[in-house]
C-alpha cells in the first residue's frame, strides 16, 4: 500500500483541482451568452447558458470519477466493482435506441393531493447552483479530515467518497432531465403558446378548488381562515355558513371546467370494438412498427394489455394490441435511411407511419406521442404504467394532467403542471389506473363516430 502522507497529497491535489474547477465555472456562467446565440429566442439562449453551466459541472462530476478510479485501485480495490457499476454518462438517444421496460412501482397510499409543480431555467440553474456547492463542501471537509486519519481509516474514507461520489452523480442525472423538459416544453410554448392557455387556466383552477375543499373541510376557525387566504375568485364577507355556500357553488364551477377538458374524446378509426358475450368488449387496436427487437415489441403489448383491462360485476373490457412489423427502408425509401442511434426529426419521422394504424418507433428524447397515434420512445427506462398513458392517447384520451406556463421574459418561460387525480391513468402516468369510465366513454365515442 503507497505511504498515506503521500496519498493524502496526491488526494488533496486531486480535489482541490475540482474546487478550482467549480470556482472559475460559476464564474464562466454568469459571462454574456456566445455570439452565436445573440439573436435566438429568450428560452433558447437563456438554455444555452444553464445547460454550459451543466456541462461544467458534469465534467467536475466526470474528472472525480476518474480520480476516484484512480485511488480506489491503489489503496481499496474491494470498491473498485463498487463505483465502476454506473459511471457518469449522458443519456444518448436516437433512431432504434430503446428504453428498457422495468416494473411498476407501487403507488402511494394514501395517493397524494394536487400539487402545482414548476419547470424553468431559473430553477435548474438553482439546482445546478446547489449542486455545485454540494460538491465544494463535501470535498472540502473530506480533504481537511484526510490530514487526521490513521492509515486503516482510510478504507471507510473510501467506502464514504464512492457514496458521495454517487449521490453527486444521481443529482447531475436529475439535472440533465430537467433540461431536455425545458428544452422540449419551452420551444412547444414557443412555437404554440395558444395551445397551452387553455392549460394555465385549468391548472389554476385545480389549485383554487383545491384550495376550496381543503377550506370546506376544516375543522376549526383557524384551518378555515388559513385555506381563504388563498382564494381571491369568492366574496369572503359574512358568516362562515354563508361564506361555505359560496365555495361550494364556485366548487361545483370548478369541477366542470376541469372534466369538460376530460369528456372530449376522439378515437382514431382503425380502433375497432367487438362485442362478444353480454358484457364483454374487445377493443383491437393495430400498431406498425420499425423496430427490430422481437422481445422488446412482446414486452411493450404485454405492458400495454395488461393496463388496459377492467372486469367487474359481469362486464369486461380489453384492448388487444395488434402489433406487425414494417420495414424501416419502407418508410424512408430513397430518402436514406438514418443510421441506428442518428438524431431524427420527430415528426417528420412520425410522419412516414400510415395512418390506418398505430405506430410504435424511436428516436425521441423522452416517450411522447406525435401526429395521428404515433408512440415515439426514449432512452430512459420506462414503467409499463407509462407506457400504457401513452397509448391512452392512441385511443383518443388526453392528457388528464394540466401544463400550462408562465412568459418569464429574458428567462424564457416556467412551465406549470398539476395533476388533479392521481388515480387515472390519464392524469398520473406514474401512479394511475384505468378506470371503467375510460371504456364507457371509449365506447360512447365510437358508437358516435
């Protein structure tokens, strides 16, 4: 084992090269954007500086990665196995790179009220920010306690820098999906911000009768003056019983806007409905697609089928997905077909699908559904719940959760999203489930069509 005097040097200098590193990055970050950037948009160019700000950091995060690989081998090769397990990297997306399907997590119960959460650059930079000093203190104090450890302390000092070095690595990754949501709702808000006012406005009004039945359900005065003062659409003058008869008229108002978003429902043609025995319904839904993986397309309609079922009391419903492959050269023909891992226009590539079925393709950089049902997928791992959101909007449903924004000016915009029921599986992709009233409004609108 190499003498700890001369380790702790080559330690120290190790990180206080990073903390250097971090000083004159912050610095870098708050400089004027690049020229080239001048005469973008707000939302672009302000992106541009968080996410340079990003890379800076993810290059501090990378370096002590190799340095961590570095002196593990020499003195604590046991953790080795350890850190190499996941090193830092940046999610890599493109034409046939596929997510992996993983489980469903349990959801929570009681499931959770509907809370407004907010995306924008002023806030990533915040959590690059906080990041950053994360790092600077957790290496500072690792390297003033360096100086007092006996050699055998060593091995536990190493054990806690590979944990360290992890939860950085977890933040940073948290980072970078921020920013691709930034980047993919703020130039959506940009080029469409019409198609999102109506979002805004449902997002406050979730909030308000939140607010609204948290007032009506108080039990004390106290309770009850707490939950007004965040509403400002009621007269509050008056008794408590006549203020409450207010809220609950404003309530009822509330709760029609917000499921008249949820009632409008336009199934595609190619979604078929067969009625078998009483009660009992088949929704065949046929989907083409160009990727390879035989195994990945019998993973995704298992996801798929095993959402988007319902049986109670001598009713059943089921979708039955109806997967056949196309040939990518098909769809490109002489155009060139893009190599495996190559950056696609989206909706072009969306696009080239025929439009008497469903697609299921790659290439984007977080699953989303584009053009007439067509499911793009990402690289990220995915819950076999997402999956079956998305293809609730092949079948017609929209989103059941709100995204709005708000112009932040030089900053570009904050996108706003809330869920109002965390149990559909059109509002919460993570936590929901189809409901019957999802095939009774799926079969309304195909017996209206």
């Amino acid at each position: 084992m190499v003498r700890s005097s001369t380790t702790g040097r080559g330690l120290r200098a190790g990180i206080l090269s990073l903390i250097l590193l971090s000083v004159l990055s912050a610095a870098a970050a708050g400089q004027p954007a690049r020229e080239a950037s001048s005469a973008q948009a707000p939302y672009v160019r302000r992106g541009d500086q968080v996410e340079e700000r990003y890379r800076d950091l993810n290059r501090r995060v990378e370096q002590l990665y190799q340095d961590l690989l570095i002196w593990v081998d020499r003195e604590a090769p046991w953790l080795k196995e350890e850190l190499m397990g996941a090193p830092p990297e940046r999610a890599r997306y493109g034409y046939q790179i596929l997510p992996e399907i993983g489980e469903d997590s349990p959801p929570p119960q009681p499931r959770p009220r509907p809370r407004s959460t907010s995306y924008s650059w002023p806030i990533t930079e915040r959590m690059i920010r906080d990041e950053e000093t994360r790092l600077e203190l957790l290496l500072e104090g690792k390297v003033q306690a360096l100086g007092r450890m006996e050699p055998l302390e060593r091995q536990s000092f190493y054990a806690e820098m590979v944990a360290d070095y992890r939860t950085v690595r977890s933040g940073a990754r948290l980072i970078d999906r921020h920013i691709q949501h930034n980047r993919l709702w703020q130039k959506a808000v940009a080029l469409n911000p019409g198609s999102f006012e109506d979002g805004t406005r449902l997002h406050d009004a979730v909030l308000e009768r939140q607010a609204i039945l948290e007032a009506l359900a108080a039990e004390d005065l106290s309770s009850f003056q707490a939950a007004l003062r965040r509403i400002d659409t009621v007269d509050l003058r008056g008794s408590r019983s006549e203020v409450e008869e207010r809220l609950r008229r404003r309530e009822r108002r509330l709760e029609e806007q917000i499921q008249l978003r949820h009632d409008s429902l336009k199934v595609p043609d190619f979604v078929r409905i067969l009625e078998g025995a009483s009660g009992q319904w088949l929704i065949q839904v046929p989907v083409l697609s160009d990727i390879q993986d035989e195994d990945f397309l019998r993973r995704f309609k298992a996801a798929v089928e095993g959402h988007w079922r319902f049986g109670q009391e001598g009713t059943e419903f089921q979708v039955q997905v109806e997967v056949s492959r196309i040939d990518p050269a098909e769809l490109y023909g002489e155009s060139g077909l893009p190599k495996p891992g190559a950056e696609l226009d989206v909706d072009r590539h969306a696009a080239l699908f025929p439009a008497e079925a469903a697609a299921l393709t790659t290439g984007a950089s977080s699953v989303q559904v584009r053009g007439a049902g067509c499911i793009l997928l990402g690289p990220q791992p995915v819950q076999p719940r997402v999956l079956a959101h998305e293809f609730g909007h092949v079948l017609g449903f929209r989103d059941g959760y709100f995204r709005g924004y708000r112009d932040l000016g030089g900053d570009g915009y904050e996108i706003v999203e809330i869920l109002p029921d965390y149990e559909d599986i059109m509002t919460s992709p993570g936590m929901g489930e189809v409901q019957r009233r999802h095939f009774e409004r799926l079969l309304e609108a195909v017996q209206s069509r």
